[in-house]
C-alpha cells in the first residue's frame, strides 16, 4: 500500500468516523423525540453540555475508559462500535466506487441510513418513518440527477416492499413494518434482484446467532422483539458488495 492509498484511507476513515458520531446522535435524539439539527450534545445522564474534546470519535470513548469525563457514568457501547463500523462501510465503498460517484452517493445514503435504522430498531424495535422517507428520498433524487436506472430503481423499491409484505402476512405479523419500511431506501439503492436476495442472506445470518441466544439465555425466542434490521444491513452488505468481497478476499 502506497503513500496515496493509505492517506485516501485514513481520510475517509476520519469521515465515517464523523458521520458516525453524528448518526449516533440522529438515532438517540429520535427515539427520545428531540431535534437533532440544533441543540448541543450532552451527556444523558448528569446532561452536562459536552465539549469539543468530548465528542472526538473513537478516540474521546478510549480516553476517558468508556466513561463520561464528568459524572463517571459508563457509556454504550454502541457509540465506537457504530462509529468504526461506519468508517469501515465508508472506506470500503469509497474504494469499490470511486470511479462512479453517483453510485457512491448513493451507496453511503443506505449506508446511514440503514446504520441509523438498526441503531433505533436495536435500541428500542422501532424506527422513525423519517429514517425510511428522508432515506429513500435522498437514493431517488440521486437517482433522477443521476438520470439513469430510474425504473430500475422503481421497481427494486416496489418489488421488494411488496415481497416483505408477503413475508409479513404469511409469517402472521412477525415481522415488523420497519423491516417493510427499509426495503424502500434498499430497493432503490440495489435493485428488486439484490433487495430480496439480502433478505435471505439476513435470514442465514440471524438463525445462527438466535440459536446462541436462545441456548445462553436457556429460553425460545417465543414472544422476544428480534431486532431484524441489523441483520438486513448485513444482508444488503453481503449481497450489494459480494462481487468486492469475493474478489479481494475470498479468492
């Protein structure tokens, strides 16, 4: 890895790591029903207006043991580990698609969209409909500047949604309307073939780590809210980025 390489690395890093703090911040104040425009951060527990020195990515988490500099209070660990996985997301998909920057626009807008989405559904098993509607809105209007793809995208939205409501009715009303809600953004983004086929890659992903669930806690998952769009985040990733994936470290 040359010189250029790795400050191209480093630099898109440090701006996942960034827009991962700030999504952060997007999910909490949502599910807390605040803005998240305006406002300064503050710590949620003795709610001490936080500093700049406080809010460093990664690094302000490791500095202060994973605690807030002010009150001791123990922080999520959420916050770094949402904040390095975006900034890996980033780098990889500024690398696969820097030669086409619509598509890379488009791929970082499901990127936070869906980081977003599984921070909300993991913390709580909701999703603000905003999350899904700014999301979408943002893929198509890439879409139309783009002006290529548009019915493609179209029908990989459409497509997708009305397979997941399939899923919805014959699973009994199992899976929830946020699962159905993200397939808008998704099958804009990656299309009917791909939109579906993520939702089994989700499916092979979960069933393992729900089966170490349900023998540690010593309990079926009968009546237990799974919080599915992570999964889905890491089924649209295998699907959408599976051609990168196989070529630069599978084979």
């Amino acid at each position: 890895m040359n010189g250029v390489a790795t400050y191209y690395i480093t630099v898109w890093f440090i701006i996942g790591a960034v827009i991962g703090s700030f999504l952060n911040v997007v999910a909490d104040r949502l599910l807390r029903g605040e803005q998240f425009i305006k406002g300064h951060s503050y710590c949620e527990h003795c709610k001490t207006i936080l500093k700049p020195k406080d809010l460093i990515p990664i690094i302000s988490y490791i500095s202060t043991g994973g605690k807030c500099r002010y009150c001791g209070f123990k922080l999520s660990k959420q916050y770094p580990i949402s904040e390095i996985i975006t900034a890996i997301g980033t780098v990889i998909l500024s690398i696969k698609l820097q030669n086409d920057i619509y598509e890379l626009l488009i791929a970082l807008a499901l990127l936070y969209t869906l980081i977003v989405a599984s921070l909300m559904d993991y913390k709580e098993t909701w999703v603000a409909d905003r999350v899904h509607v700014v999301g979408a809105g943002i893929i198509f209007l890439l879409r139309i500047v783009q002006q290529e793809k548009i019915f493609y995208a179209l029908q990989g939205m459409v497509v997708s949604m009305l397979f997941l409501g399939l899923v919805f009715v014959l699973s009994q009303g199992k899976m929830g309307g946020a699962d159905i809600k993200i397939y808008a953004p998704i099958g804009l983004a990656v299309g009917m073939n791909r939109g579906i086929e993520s939702l089994f890659y989700a499916s092979a992903i979960s069933l393992p780590i729900l089966v170490i669930y349900m023998i540690i806690k010593k309990k079926p998952l009968k009546g237990v809210e799974i919080p599915f769009i992570p999964f889905i985040g890491l089924g649209v990733f295998a699907t959408y980025f599976y051609d990168y994936i196989g070529q630069n470290f599978i084979i």
